[in-house]
C-alpha cells in the first residue's frame, strides 16, 4: 500500500495560497484532500436551512471539480472527526496530516483528540497559520504579555508587516503528486437534514473603488459601501494574506478592519474563557434581565427604534448586518435592555453569514463594556442621534420597515432617558459593590 498525506480543509476552503497544502504537497507523497461536516457542529444547528453549510458544500463542488480534472477529488465525512481519522487509518497508509490552525475552543479540543490518536498510529499531525496574519503570541508587548488595547496592538501589528511581509503561495492545483484515485461526488446535504436556504451568499469580488472610498462611506447604512467578503474570510474562500496585501495599497482604514480581525483572533486564543464569560472578571457581577418577551421584541426587530429594527431585520432576512447597525444593536440590547451579551452573541451566531466566534464575541463584549479595550459602560448609544448622523434620509430604514411612519410601527419599547440611567445605575452597582 502506498503511503499518503493527508490535506484537512477547513476554515480554508481554497486551492492557491493554503499553507497547510503547500506543505503537504511539499512533502512529495500523494496528497488526498478531505473534508469532514462534522456532526458534533452540524448536529447543534437549528436552522436545516442554514445559508453557510450550503456555502460549504458548493464551494467543496468547485474544488472537488478542479481536483477532478487533476485524476484526483475530495474525500467527504458526515460524522465526527475521530470516527474520520479511525476510517482513514483504516483504509490508507497514512504519513502525515496536515492541516491550518484554528483557535476556537472546539477546535483545540478536537485537534488534541484526533492529535493523541494519530501519535498512537505513528502518524504525524501537523497544523499551520493560515487563517489570520498574525497569532496567538506574535505580536506582544515589550514585556512579553499580550495587547489587551486595540490601538498599540495595530501599531506593533503595522511595523511588523512592513518587516515581515507574508509570502503569497502559488497556484497548489497545479501541484503534480495529488493522490490519483476514483473521486466521489461530494458528501449529499440531504442525508444530513440541510434542505436549500433562498438567502443568496455575496460573491467573492474584491471591488477596489469600493476599498478606496471605505473610510469615507463605511459608516453609512443606505450605502453599499461595504465589502461583503466576511464569509469568504470565515470559511478561507479568500487568502486574508492576499487580501491584505491588496487593499493596504487601497485603504488603510479598510486594512485596520483585518487588523481587529487578528487582534479578536488573539484574544480568544489567549483567553478562551471569553467565549463563556465576560473578558473582566468584575463584569459576570451585572445583573443581567433575563427578560424573553423583551428579547423576542428585539431579534424580530419590534423594538420601536428604527434603527435598531432595520437591522435585526436586515440581519433576519439577508443573513448580513451593516457593521455600524451592529454596533447600535448591540448597545441597545446590552444597555437600553439590560439584556446578558450571551444572547445576542447566540443570535447572532445563528443568522450571521460571517459569523466567526472570535469577531462576534469581541464585538458585543465591545458593546457591553465588558470585553477588552470596551466601549466604557457609561457610553450608551442614543439611537435617535445615531440614526440623524449615519441615515438622516431614513434610506436604510425605510427600505427594511415598510410600515414605518404608520400606525401599524410599535411604540419605543423603552424611553432612551429612562433606559439609559438603569444602565448606567446597574452596572456602577455591580462594579462597585459595598
């Protein structure tokens, strides 16, 4: 039997510019591609209509037919990983696996399972940084300890870049010593549950004239000012080297953006207990409304604040939220509700296209005050002014609240005055007990 190396895609769904692939394909053995639908993920979703496991499978149709023509094709699972690795082993002469790094708890756990049963088989495990620019202790202090303010971070991340520029990889489906078998059709959604989700995924289009303007348009909702590669950064359709590199000549302000990416990246991986609790310890004491009728009000976007029901409808029917309307939504919940960050971080991670752990924890822990280099909790979003400076027309919002201006639009649920001094009153007290 001949020997083989393994190539494991995951967050990194593309064939030029995969570090991980460079390196198996390095090797010099056959390299036979696969893909796992893991069930310990799949298995939690609700949604059998989930937009992102059907990006998922068509994008694996289009390597899998590029591989095909190359005499070779991707592997498909639906099950878990170890019971993956124990079909493998059992079917292959396998030298080594490889695979991109990812920094989400799962994620470690999972790859120290399938790690401990390919050492007992003599098998190597080998992982790579793909998925941000920069990682988990590369860009530190001078005292050695991570950034935990955005703004240094970048400064540090900036100079480092300009040293250190990442190399772009080449072209790997031109690669010689893809493994050569009888390729099978890429694993059914069917058999899982998954039926066709109507939400249409953005096209992988890196529009420069929109990257040059981003400073001057991002923070208006009406526009379609921003670039809508969130997914393909999320599940490594696109190189987040390549696309720095390109929009740095482009728009720093738009490359600032990829750098709170890495910097969201870092701190989960540093601090794991962020994605269960709150990044400062002090801030677990709030005293959160566990309010659901409050709650359903807000993610069905009946809050009686325009602003904030634009987005939560835009976000229920396009799977996108404008990022400055994440922002109002967030405070809004946190603050005028008083409602615990964990449930809008949740529904977020259900509806969200782009949903990756890292960036939406960090953002609403942002909103909430209770993340790193936060938002101070005595800054409280009034979404009347924000709707005066970032949609004065009310485009945004009357494109998403067709009722608007009529009888048939609640009542604010919450006077802003009111809402906005509980908050305040709440956390002050919780932060400052005695």
């Amino acid at each position: 039997m001949t020997k083989i190396s393994i190539f494991w895609f995951r967050r990194d769904l593309r064939l030029t510019d995969n570090t991980a692939l460079y390196y198996a394909l390095k090797e010099g053995l056959p390299v036979l591609p696969i893909f796992i639908f893991d069930r310990n993920i799949l298995d939690k979703l609700e949604d059998k209509k989930d937009a992102r496991v059907q990006f998922i499978h068509e994008t694996l149709i289009s390597l899998n037919n590029q591989l095909q023509a190359k005499g070779s094709g991707i592997k498909t699972f639906y099950c878990t990983p170890l019971e993956a690795y124990k079909s493998l082993s059992s079917e292959y002469e396998i030298a080594s696996v490889y695979t991109n790094r990812d920094y989400e708890p799962y994620a470690n756990q999972r790859d120290q399972e399938i790690e401990a049963f390919l050492s007992e088989k003599d098998i190597g495990f080998y992982t790579f940084k793909d998925h941000v620019i920069f990682e988990k202790e590369e860009i530190v202090s001078g005292t050695g300890s991570f950034y935990k303010v955005f703004t240094p971070y970048s400064k540090v991340w900036r100079a480092k870049y300009e040293a250190n520029k990442p190399q772009i990889l080449p072209d790997h489906a031109k690669a010689a010593n893809w493994h050569q078998w009888q390729a099978e059709q890429i694993h059914s959604l069917t058999p899982m549950g998954f039926k066709p989700s109507p939400i249409a995924i953005p096209a992988l289009q890196v529009d420069e004239e929109l990257i040059r303007k981003y400073h001057q348009q991002r923070d208006f909702p009406a526009l379609d000012a921003t670039s809508r590669l969130g997914i393909h950064l999320r599940f490594g359709t696109i190189s987040i080297r390549q696309l720095a590199e390109k929009t740095k000549k482009l728009n720093w302000t738009y490359l600032n953006e990829l750098i709170w990416r890495d910097f969201y990246a870092m701190i989960l991986a540093n601090n794991p207990h962020v994605a269960e609790r709150a990044f400062k310890p002090q801030y677990d004491h709030i005293p959160w409304r566990h309010d659901e009728e409050d709650f359903e009000k807000w993610c069905e976007g009946m809050t009686g604040y325009p602003i904030v029901d634009a987005g939560m409808r835009e976000l229920n029917q396009t799977g996108f939220m404008h990022n400055r309307v994440r922002m109002i939504v967030a405070s809004f919940l946190t603050k005028h509700l008083l409602i615990d960050w964990r449930w809008g971080e949740a529904y977020f991670a259900t509806k969200l296209l782009d949903f990756d752990l890292a960036s939406n924890n960090g953002g609403w822990q942002w909103a909430a005050g209770t993340g790193t280099d936060a938002q101070p909790y005595f800054r409280v979003f009034n979404p009347q002014s924000q709707t005066e400076k970032f949609d004065p027309q009310l485009i945004y919002i009357k494109k998403w609240i067709p009722e608007y201006g009529t009888e048939d639009y609640p009542q604010p649920m919450v006077e802003h005055k009111f809402a906005r001094l509980r908050a305040i009153d709440t956390y002050k007290a919780a932060l400052n007990p005695g």
